[in-house]
C-alpha cells in the first residue's frame, strides 16, 4: 500500500515541477486558477509564428 502512495506522490510533484499542478500545502495538490486578462504576466516579445494568430502560450507559476 505504501508503495502506491509513494508512486503517486512522486508523479504529483513531477506535475508540480512541469506546472500543471499546484501543491497548495505539503500533499495537497490542486490545478492552478486560469489566468485572467488582468494578471497575466508581461511577454517579452518572440519570434513564434503562433503570436501572430493570436496564439500564446504561458507556464502557470
């Protein structure tokens, strides 16, 4: 039993590290709030083409 909580714990923090998850308090995990027009964070200028679309992409903090 022990086992699989371990397992499971290790691939919430690989989550964590990759930012799609959030650990809240020690071993608690949750996703992370969207983020709202008024918060997101400033974008240095790149050259993707996506940005030309419309399209960005961003890392939950």
């Amino acid at each position: 039993m022990s086992k699989n909580t371990e397992n499971i714990r290790s691939k919430l923090k690989r989550l964590v590290s990759r930012g799609i998850l959030i650990e809240t308090e020690p071993g608690l995990f949750t996703r992370p709030r969207p983020w709202t027009s008024s918060e997101l964070p400033d974008q240095p200028a790149s050259s993707n083409p996506n940005d030309e679309k419309g399209v960005t992409s961003r890392t939950a903090l």
